[in-house]
C-alpha cells in the first residue's frame, strides 16, 4: 500500500491522535477514513451560488400554520 507523508504543527497531531484514539483506530486508518469521506461528501462546486437563482412565480412558500393552531392537521 502506497505511503503518504504529511507535515503538521503539534497541535494538529495531538487533536488527530486523540480523534484516532477515540475511535479505537490508528492515526493512519484516522485519516485515511477523513480523506475518503472527504471526497464523496462534498457539495458540487457553485452550489451554494444557487440559492436565489430562480425567478419563477410559482415557487412560493406555502402557508405557514401556527404551532398552536386550531386547524386540522393534513391527512396523507
């Protein structure tokens, strides 16, 4: 299995040892698991420049109910 080096200040390394010692792990096993994650959870690129990008009409919020309202509650 190929090897990787990485260069951290102290502080890093202790936070990473405990994180991997939390979780019953090697550092190694640690990091690599937070690399893997790391790539299939993240958000496509301009995402978040999306929001508000639509002008259309009918996407409108629908009516808020109060909490305490005396309205019956849908039935699906």
């Amino acid at each position: 299995m190929p090897q990787l080096s990485l260069y951290i200040d102290e502080k890093t390394l202790k936070n990473v040892e405990k994180a991997a010692k939390t979780e019953h792990v090697s550092i190694s096993k640690w990091v690599c698991g937070k690399l893997k994650k790391s790539f299939n959870e993240d958000w496509p690129e301009n995402y978040f420049n999306l929001f508000g990008s639509i002008s259309d009409d009918s996407f409108s919020r629908p009516k808020q109910c109060s909490k305490f309202s005396s309205e019956p509650r849908e039935e699906f």
